[in-house]
C-alpha cells in the first residue's frame, strides 16, 4: 500500500551520547510520522550498529515495546484511527 503522512512532527532534544551521530552542534531532531500498510509480515533486514533482534507484534504490545514515548504515541494514534482494537495476545489478530 501507499506511504501515509500522519501530519505529525515531534521535535525533541538529542541525547548527548547520541549527538556523535549527527552534523556538529546539533542538539534537537524532527521526526515526521508515516504509516505503511503491508499485506503480511516480510523479511527484516537490521543495521547490525543498531539493532540486535526485531519482532513483529500487535499494535498494543509493539508500543509498549517502544523506549521512544514519541514512537509508542504514533502507534497508538494510528491503531485509534484505523479503529483496530486490542488483541486477545495472540499474533497477528491485530494488524
């Protein structure tokens, strides 16, 4: 499906341990907020720098998964406006 733009933008502070990462004296990032709709799980492929493991989850779990608030808000704004409702735990009876 089609790249949805939710019009949402959260700008927050860097972390100083993370500020490496970015051009010199940068301080603060602007996430913009998309969705993509996919037909059924595919395989991930993870920058190793970054990530150790992925999982596909229920919407719910996934943003109580989140360490980032920001990420775990976009989640559960776009559940509220699909409508999709919370699953019984069960693996892919929510999308």
């Amino acid at each position: 499906g089609p790249l949805h733009d939710l019009g949402i933008q959260n700008r927050y502070e860097i972390y100083a341990h993370w500020r490496h990462r970015y051009a010199p004296g940068v301080t603060h990032n602007t996430e913009h907020v998309f969705a993509l709709a996919l037909p059924a799980p595919v395989p991930v492929k993870l920058a190793p720098r970054e990530h150790l493991a992925h999982a596909w989850l229920a919407w719910e779990e996934a943003a109580r998964r989140c360490f980032s608030p920001s990420n775990a808000d976009a989640i559960r704004i776009l559940a509220k406006r699909l409508g999709w409702k919370a699953s019984t735990g069960e693996a892919g009876e929510t999308p």
